[in-house]
C-alpha cells in the first residue's frame, strides 16, 4: 500500500497547537493580575473566558497532533497489510478545506473520519453523544471531543467530489467513521456513516465493492488529484512508474 502524508501541514497545526494554548495560558496568569484592582474587574472576567477557551482549544490540538500514534500513524498502521490497488492519503489539501484521511480503494475512495475519544459513544437518531459523568466532563475538556463526526465526513465527501470533478473525475466516494483508542465503547444504531473500532478497518476496507472498471492508470489519475500538500511525504511507492498526466473521466461503477 502506497501512503501520501503532507507533512508541511501536520508541523504547522503542531506550531498553530503549541502556541494556541501558550496564549490560553498567558491569558489565564494575567486574569489573577487584573483581578487584584477592582477597576478591571470585568475586563478579567473576559479575560478568564477568553483564556480557558483558547487554553482548552490548544490542549485539544496539542494533544491531537502529539499524540503518539498520531491518528494518521494508527491508520497506516492497521491499513498497512493492503495491496498495491490501495492509496493512503492524508491531510489534503482540496480547495479551502483540508481532509484528513482519504483512502484509494478498488471501488473508488473512502473518506476516514476519525476520533480519539475514549469511553461510550451512543448514536441513536442521526445523534452521536459521548457518554459520562458531569465532572469527567468538566476535566476532560482538554482531552479528545466527540465533535459532530456526520457533518465533518459528509463536508469532505463534497469537497473530494468537487474537486474530482473540477479535475474530470469521477468515481464512488464513501465515508466512515473511525474510532482509533482502544477503550471506546460504541453503541451505535443506524448512524449515517458505518461507525467502526479501528481494529475493524481492515476487514471493513476489503468488503467494499469493487469496481471491475477501475484500471491502474485511472486510480494513479485519482492519486495524482487528491495527494495534494505544503510538503508531501510519499512511502511505498511501487519505483519506475511514471506519473499519470490524464484527466480523462473515469468511469463510475454501476449501482
């Protein structure tokens, strides 16, 4: 399996997560400053808002990009005993919105959404909740959120779809949902996305259909399109092959 990682953006969200939760902090330090004189008093309450927020929102970051394995590196991980007809690609670049994992398939691509959160996950009614108590709640907001998984995935599936077909392409483009920590509990029904444990995904990937029309120069047209980044890292390219320059519109399988 081919993987494709733009590393220019993952050093530049661990730059923007570092120094996001920096400001949180100096922010929150200054508050006890300002609440010393009764004058400022309301300008610190502010402040205290502002602070937690930016501090919460940088300890989220910093935890999603220092993780170790990051997300992306867990999915290579589990993806990594697939064959040549399987492309990685993570973090591109499609327009103004980045998608963070995008999976070449033999029937077309696969959008992975995935998620940190550990403990119970309940989806019922299209609602996705991450279960827990009110307290663990509190201190956990610094930690991995839940988020809405169905309207991220549903926004990258548009924005590959729309640049395939500004590129001429065109092929079957799906989503999932991926739960990467081993103490999530998943207690789902009917979701609009299959979601799965990442120790599923492989046996999950190997089940989609395939499309028998799909030729190899047609899904190197595909990567050549979607592997877009400030700096790309490419392992497990198969050597003398030569880049696909066609734009030819590829073929849709039949439903």
């Amino acid at each position: 399996m081919r993987i494709v990682r733009n590393v220019g953006y993952v050093k530049r969200r661990k730059r923007v997560a570092k120094w996001s939760a920096l400001l949180g902090l100096t922010l929150l330090i200054a508050v006890f400053v300002l609440a010393l004189n009764p004058r400022y008093l309301l300008f610190a309450y502010a402040m205290l808002f502002g602070g937690f927020i930016l501090f919460n929102s940088g300890m989220q970051q910093v935890g999603k990009w220092s993780r170790n394995p990051r997300n992306d590196v867990a999915l290579d991980a589990r993806l990594n005993g697939l064959g040549d007809k399987y492309t990685l690609i993570h973090y591109a670049q499609l327009g103004k919105r980045t998608v963070e994992h995008l999976l070449l398939h033999p029937g077309g691509v696969l959008v992975l959404t995935a998620r940190e959160v550990p403990g119970r996950v309940v989806v019922r009614k299209g609602r996705w909740r991450k279960k827990g108590a009110g307290l663990g709640r509190l201190f956990g907001m610094s930690g991995p959120q839940l988020g809405n998984p169905v309207y991220e995935t549903t926004q990258s599936i548009a924005a590959v779809e729309d640049h395939l077909a500004a590129n001429q392409l065109q092929v079957d483009v799906s989503g999932a949902v991926v739960f990467v920590s081993p103490f999530v509990n998943l207690d789902v029904e009917d979701p609009a996305y299959p979601a799965l444990k990442i120790e599923e995904l492989a046996d999950f990937v190997r089940e989609l259909p395939v499309d028998a029309t799909l030729r190899q120069n047609e899904r190197e047209a595909l990567v050549e399109a979607l592997a877009i980044g400030e700096r790309l890292e490419v392992s497990g390219q198969r050597k003398n092959r030569r880049p696909v320059k066609s734009r030819r519109p590829v073929k849709k399988r039949a439903a």
